[in-house]
C-alpha cells in the first residue's frame, strides 16, 4: 500500500440542489408572485405555499422582470439563509444573498 493514501477520508460536502420543485406547482405560484406588490401581500401567499418550493420559487422569481423586487425580497428574507443554501446549493444561495440583502429596520424619530 501507498503511504498516505488511506490516512484521511476527504469529506466535501453536496453543494448541488437538493430539491427542484416541480413546473406544474412553480407556475401557478410563480404568478401569483407577481402580482405581490407589498410584504404583506407577499407572507399571505408564503403562508400559503408549501416550504419545500419556497427556495425554487425564489431563484426563479429573482430572474424574472415581471415579478416585483419587493416580493422576491421579502421571499429570500422569509426563507433564510440556510434553508436557501440547503436547498439550492451553495452557488445559487449567495448569488440570491448577493442580488437581496438583508436590510435592518428604520427607526423612526
């Protein structure tokens, strides 16, 4: 045997999608994104949705024009950032982090 060869197991952990959600329940959604033109019109819907097309709606609604960027915001804010990089990838997430950051709240005087 090669010394060294067998000393460490190198562990590089999935950085691909885990989940993509299927087009027949992405579209419906998708459209009633874009007609969110608030946060509040945007977390009724998320209520609404199952979780698991959250992150893929997303990804999806951030490459579109139609669809408000208000919308997409409050989305990528209400997913979270590890729930984003476990289902879409490490790639995908940062560039969705990138594109919406999170911004605190302004305190009014």
């Amino acid at each position: 045997m090669v010394a060294g060869v067998l000393d460490r197991i190198q562990y590089a952990p999935r950085q691909g999608v885990t989940y993509e959600p299927p087009i027949d329940v992405l579209i419906p959604a998708l459209m009633r994104l874009r007609g969110c033109n608030d946060s509040i019109a945007t977390l009724v819907l998320i209520d609404s949705l199952p979780d698991m097309i959250l992150p893929g709606l997303a990804w999806v609604a951030s490459q579109k024009t139609y669809v408000p960027r208000v919308a997409v915001e409050t989305l990528v804010k209400y997913i979270g950032p590890r729930f984003l990089h476990r289902c879409l990838g490490s790639p995908r997430a940062r560039q969705l982090e990138a594109r919406y950051p999170k911004r605190a709240a302004l305190l009014g005087a």
